[in-house]
C-alpha cells in the first residue's frame, strides 16, 4: 500500500488556519461590542435628550431671570 501525500492539509495548515479565523472573530466581537455600547448611549441620550439641552430650557421656562444666572455663571 502506498500513501498519497497530496491529498490532504498539513496539521500545521490546519493549525494556521483555525489561529486566522479566530482572530478575525475577535476583531468582529470587540466591533459589535463597541456597537452596541454606542447604541445604548445614543439611545438613552434620545430618552432623556441632551443634558445641556435640557438646562436652557429650563432656564427659558423659569424666565429671563434664570437665563441671566446662567450667563454669569
């Protein structure tokens, strides 16, 4: 009986390859990670909109006197 030696991958190629593909899902992990961390924060800043925001119209509704405070401060 004789072998093939052609006919088939290395362990090495085998090992290379497997080190490849998980490295490329790390990368995607961390990217959809990131993601959706951006995702919860841009979701919440539309709930409760932006912090700023909210104190000008604070001061527009308490009236000239506060928007006056705001400016010195």
């Amino acid at each position: 009986m004789t072998r093939n030696r052609g006919a088939g991958f290395t362990l090495i190629e085998l090992v290379v390859t497997m080190s490849v593909i998980a490295i490329l899902a790390a990368l995607a992990l961390s990217c959809c990670i990131a993601l959706q961390t951006q995702a919860r924060v841009a979701k919440t800043q539309a709930i409760l909109g932006d912090p700023i925001c909210l104190c000008v119209g604070a001061c527009a509704s308490a009236g000239e006197q506060c928007a006056e405070q705001w400016r010195d401060n």
